[in-house]
C-alpha cells in the first residue's frame, strides 16, 4: 500500500549469520511486499549476502556501538541518494513478524519515523534494530545515529548509537511480549518486530549488567536460557514467535464475545455458589 520499500540491515561478523539471514530474509517474504533488501556489512564476508544490495562493507573494527554508528551512517547516506516511498533500517537479529506497514502508518499518525524504545533495558531513545521512516523523513537533520550521551531510566549517563536522536519525534514500538522467558532478550515490539538482541555477541546487556534482573534471572542461569531462546528460534521461530505474542493464550478476534459469555457465566456461577456457602 506505501509503494516501494528500502529495508536496510546492518550485519557484523558471526558465526549466526546464516541464521539471521535466512530468518530476517524469511519474514520479510511473508511480510512486507515491494521491498528491496540492502545491507552493510562489518567484518562480514559478502559471499553470503549475494542476493542483497550491498551497501558497504568495513573490514575494520571500532569498538562496539562506534562500529555499528558507522555503519548506519553510510546506510543512512544510501538511503538519502536513493528514493524510495519508506525505509527499514533493521538490526540482523530483527525482522518483522507479521503484515505491518499499514497498521504502523496508522499508528505513527504524524510522526515522522518510528522506532524500538527498549525500557525493558532501562533505555530513553530510539532503538535503531528495528528504526521505521517515512520517505521524505529520510533527509530531516535529527536523523543521527552517532554515538551519543542519554540518561537511562536509573538517571545513569550511558551513550550508544541513536542517543542523539530525540525521543519525542518517534513513535515509540514498547515490547508487548505475553509471554516472556527472558526479561530483556527475545522481544516483539509493537506485536509487529521480532527482536532477539544480542544476536552476534555475548547476551548481556545494560539492565542485566547493573544487576536489575538478578533476581528474576540469577547471573549464573543467564547463559543457559540465552542459550536454549537460540536453539527454540532455530528449530521453530514461528512456535516461539507465537507464544511470545500471546497466540493460544490471548483469543482470536472473532471469539472474543463468545470467550467473554463463556467467562461471565463462570463467574456467575461461581457467586451463586459462593452465595451458597454458609
């Protein structure tokens, strides 16, 4: 409905690789017609990318959040000498689980982009795994996704990539998992993006680090269950997808009325009962 879409993801060197891809490539199939897949590559060999346009390729390495800072810079000076209706810029562990296009467009309103804001990990700006942009957007002077200084929900100083972009100028995606076997990891966003987080490096994180989740997941089962989220995604993503977005648990929306009847009878019957009671 929105024409031709630019999706823009950004891969550094992995032995998942494969996976991301085939995963990211898979989801993109179902979901998102009239697209184009292009990446940027960090330390990556492109033999494996032959089937995307390639964008770029570093063979260097900054450190952490400055390497994939750079990398979006040039996929942001691609998409800014090359027209498109809308762009997708997307982490490798990221993807979208479902036709979402016309739903975001409705939901952003006038917004000019839309983005993962991860307060899960106790994080204030737009996350750039999964970072949506309307077309003409693409060229606005707050698009910066330079390593930056922001406060994180702590009041701590942190920088990252897209700290620099300001928060109230994007539609915020919230995690809106049902299910959720790891505080931080394996998150949809917006019941709309599915993502992994830490997909190419160790699974720790900002929240997980500072010790916030330690007593929901002691530091010495976080390998363990990062581990087994992997193996399940692997075997089965749509399974695992599923269950995290609540389908099974949460009616389908064509019962809901028959689900609710069937619920207040319960409850009914349930108050005659305790009526009965001496």
């Amino acid at each position: 409905m929105n024409g031709k879409l630019l999706v823009a993801s950004v891969f550094v060197r992995s032995d998942r690789n494969p996976t991301w891809l085939e995963l990211q490539r898979r989801f993109l199939a179902r979901t998102t017609a009239d697209h184009d897949h292009a990446v940027f590559l960090n330390r990556e060999d492109p033999a494996l990318f032959r089937d995307c346009i390639l964008i770029g390729r570093n063979a260097g390495g900054a450190p952490g959040s400055q390497e994939h800072a750079n990398a979006l810079a040039h996929v942001l000076r691609y998409c800014r000498a090359h027209r498109y209706d809308n762009y997708l810029l997307l982490d490798s562990d990221c993807f979208p689980v479902r036709p979402w296009q016309g739903d975001l467009v409705r939901l952003m309103g006038d917004f000019a982009c839309a983005a993962a804001v991860r307060v899960e990990n106790l994080d204030l700006f737009p996350h750039p795994s999964a970072f949506f942009i309307r077309g003409e957007a693409i060229h606005e002077p707050f698009l910066d996704f330079s390593v930056g200084p922001c406060r994180n929900l702590l009041g701590q100083e942190v920088r990252d990539t897209a700290c620099r972009i300001p928060l109230e100028r994007c539609f915020p995606l919230l995690r809106t998992n049902v299910w959720n076997p790891h505080p931080v990891l394996a998150g949809v966003y917006g019941h709309l993006f599915y993502h992994h987080g830490a997909g190419s490096r160790t699974a720790e994180t900002r929240a997980l680090l500072a010790g916030y989740y330690d007593h929901v997941l002691p530091p010495c089962d976080r390998p363990a269950v990062a581990d087994a989220l992997y193996r399940e995604l692997t075997r089965r993503p749509e399974r695992l997808i599923a269950r995290l977005a609540g389908r099974g648990l949460v009616p389908r929306r064509g019962r809901v009325f028959a689900w609710l009847h069937r619920l207040g009878r319960a409850v009914r019957r349930g108050l005659r009962t305790a009526g009965d009671r001496p």
